[in-house]
C-alpha cells in the first residue's frame, strides 16, 4: 500500500500514531496534578520497564497533560557521568517560562536562582565550568541553591521554583527519562528534596522513567522512596491494546486488518511496543490491497525482523565490546538451558554463576564485563546474583546473529 501514508512509527521516543493502553497512568496523572496543584500530600510518579515498551513516548504525554493543565514542564535525559546541575537547570528554566508568572521581578529572582544552582558545578574544573549558564539573563542570585552540597540546593532551588507555581495556583513538574543513569549523590539528593517539597504542600512533582531496577536505584539511595514515588511498571500490551494500536492509525487511512492478521500480528509482536511499529510499517508497505491479511504478514516478516536487527537490536548490541558481546552470548545461552522447554523466556534473569558457567570462567572474572553492560543499560539486576537483558526478545536475535 501507499509508503507515503504509512502510519506506522517504530523509533526511539517517536509519536505512536495511537497511544494503545495506556489510559489508566494518564487519567490516574491528570489526579495527581489536580491534587499537587491543591496542595494535597501526592506521590511523584516512576515508570519503570524494558526497552522500547513506551516508557518515553508515555513521559511525553504525561508532559503534554501537564502542559495543557497549565503547569511549567522540563525534562531531562540522565546520563551516567554527568551532574544534574545543567540539565535540570534548563528544564527548570523551560517550566519557569511556560508557569507565565504575571511579576517580571518574582520570575527573574527564580531564574536568578536556578542560575546560581547551575554555576555551582563542584570539581577540578569548575573554574572553566562557572561559565556556563543555561541561557538565563537574569543576574544570580548569590547564597541560595550554591553551597556546592546538591541536597541543599536542591531543595532551596524546587522550593523557590514551587513557589513561583503555587503563586500562580499551578504546579511544575519535571520529566527525568533514563533516571537509573543518575550519580548516586544526585538520586539521594532528589529523594531528600522530594520528601522537604511534599512535606511542605509545594506544588512541585518529579517524573521519572527508566529501566526495571530504577526501584532498587532508588530505595537502596533512600529507604523512604517507597512511599515517595508511585511505581509503574510499564509493559507489553495486552491484546486488545495492540489492536488497537494497529487498527486504529490504519482506519485513518481508510485501511484494515483481518481477524486472523490482527491475531498473527500479535504473535509475532507479543503486544511489545516497538514490535508493534516495526511490523506495522513493514506489513503496511508490502501488503498489496486492504485489508490486510495473515499472508500479507508472513511475506512481511523477514523485512520487519531485518528493521529490527539494525535498528533495534543492532544499535545496542554495536555498544558492546567484544568480551561483553561473549557475556551477552552466554547470558543468552544460559537462558535457554535454564527453561523447561530450550526456548528461552523474553523477559527472564539467569544467575550471573550459570553464565560463568557457560563460559568456563571465574565469576569474579566476569564482573568487569557485566558491570560495563549494567552501566550501558544492557542488562539489569533485579534481584541478588540475577541478571536479565533490559532489550526484550535479545536473546533470540543473539541466537540468530551465531
Ligand atoms: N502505547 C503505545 N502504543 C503504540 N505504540 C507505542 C506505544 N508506546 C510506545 N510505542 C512505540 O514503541 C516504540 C518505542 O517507544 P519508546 O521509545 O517510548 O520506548 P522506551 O520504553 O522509551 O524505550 P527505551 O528504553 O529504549 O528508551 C516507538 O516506536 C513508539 O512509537
Ligand atoms: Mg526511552
């Protein structure tokens, strides 16, 4: 059918024509804003899930909600080895300007705020670093959110930013995508500052997204983010979820699917979202006419399979060297010898001793490449001695890659 009205969207954080399943967090987050914007006691909010399920494109909407309600919106893609200084700075100064506070002065001394939070970047270099400032004009303010200890200041800096808001009967809310790559100092000092802002009725929220040890990030930071964050776990879709999220962008474009497609579709996507965009687009141009059918799919799957070898599998797996490449091999194998039928189960942990195991070596010998994959976001560890890839179906596109 037409390439050019394709509707499909597989690519990191892109658009999905139609946002399937997700209901439920956006009408449970247009409460929280209601509550936080009222002053009530409300928990920031965590989505926490595997690669490519839609855990960005859900913060985007989540941002969009925040947005439409009135409130000043940032956000920030956390990134190992780098402060939170500057990039919550420009998300803070993003939501300063979207709140429309009507007094110029109380805007500026907030912005004056927020840069003095931003040039006190600790470190050998801060001399050189002192001159960065996120395009803010206003002059700093000097002895508020810069004592160099990122709890203090984080906390003087959110308490300044949420007064701006509930001056003004809104909120701020600050997006945080790939929050499990935050250092440990920052993590600890955003649950402090969350806990201060919540005790105090301040209209300030933090949303975070991230993979599925983000949880164990948190809590082993702060023992209280249990009952600080509200955990979502974000995950494939159910049935009827994903055919929706196929059907409907197809409708708009006067196109449809058989019974039997939409079940075939399912099969080979399992419901995960990326799958979803990746067959959809696939499927969509080979097919010859509407509707769609089962024989339509299996003519399209090598295509939609070689799409998500190079885009969605190919572009982590070039991340690893080549000794962690044989550790991800062997965390693969290692799966399928632990199942009960030799088929291996898409979201399943192996022991981290069974992997030596298949390669013959000391565990301790591996920690170097496991630490490095855990740090690049390729595995994760849910649990003590466990480790399970953060990519869904990675272990079958390894196998295949042999
Ligand atoms: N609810 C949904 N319905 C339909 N398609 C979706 C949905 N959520 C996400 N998608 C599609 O799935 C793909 C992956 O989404 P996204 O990048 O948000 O995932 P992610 O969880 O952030 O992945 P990563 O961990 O790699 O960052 C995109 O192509 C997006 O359009
Ligand atoms: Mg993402």
């Amino acid at each position: 059918m037409d390439p050019i009205r394709n509707p499909y969207a597989p690519g990191a954080g892109q658009r999905p024509p139609e946002l399937a399943g997700r209901d439920e967090q956006l009408a449970a987050f247009d409460v929280v804003l209601e509550r936080v914007a009222r002053g009530r006691p409300e928990r920031s909010l965590v989505l926490t899930g595997l690669r490519g399920v839609g855990k960005t494109v859900l913060l985007n909407a989540l941002r969009s909600a925040a947005v439409r309600k009135g409130w000043g919106t940032g956000k920030l893609e956390a990134r190992p080895d780098q402060s939170l200084r500057r990039p919550l700075s420009s998300a803070l100064h993003q939501a300063v300007r979207e709140l429309g506070h009507p007094e110029q002065g109380e805007t500026e001394h907030v912005l004056g705020v927020i840069r003095s939070f931003a040039q006190r970047e600790a470190g050998t270099d801060a001399k050189l670093r002192d001159k960065w400032s996120p395009g803010i004009a206003a002059p700093v303010v000097r002895g508020r959110a810069d004592s160099g200890d990122v709890e203090i200041d984080l906390v003087e800096l959110l308490t300044d930013v949420g007064g701006l808001a509930a001056d003004v009967g809104k909120g701020v809310a600050v997006f945080i995508d790939e929050m499990q790559d935050l250092g440990a100092d920052d993590v600890s000092a955003l649950c402090a500052a969350c806990h201060e802002l919540s005790q105090n009725g301040l209209p300030v929220i933090v949303v975070g997204a991230g993979l599925p040890h983000l949880p164990a990030v948190l809590s082993a930071s702060k023992s209280y983010s249990e009952r600080l964050f509200s955990y979502q776990r974000i995950d494939r879709l159910s049935r009827e979820a994903a055919d929706r999220a196929l059907v409907a962008p197809a409708e708009e474009e006067e196109a449809t699917f058989t019974a039997d497609a939409l079940a075939a579709m399912y099969d080979a996507t399992r419901g995960y979202p990326y799958f979803i965009q990746a067959y959809g687009r696939s499927v969509w141009d080979l097919a010859p006419r509407t509707p769609i059918t089962v024989d339509d799919i299996a003519v399209a799957g090598p295509e939609a399979e070689a799409e998500l070898a190079v885009g969605f599998f190919g572009s982590r797996y070039e991340r690893a060297t080549p000794a962690e490449r044989d550790y991800l091999r062997a965390m693969a194998d290692a799966a399928v010898a632990a199942s009960d039928d030799g088929v291996d189960d898409p979201v399943g942990s192996v022991a981290t001793a069974d992997v030596a195991a298949v390669l013959g070596k000391k565990p301790q010998s591996l920690s170097p490449a496991r630490d490095s994959l855990l740090k690049k976001g390729l595995i994760y560890s849910g649990e003590r001695g466990r480790i399970a890839f953060t990519v869904p179906h990675f272990g079958r596109y390894l196998r295949t890659q042999a």
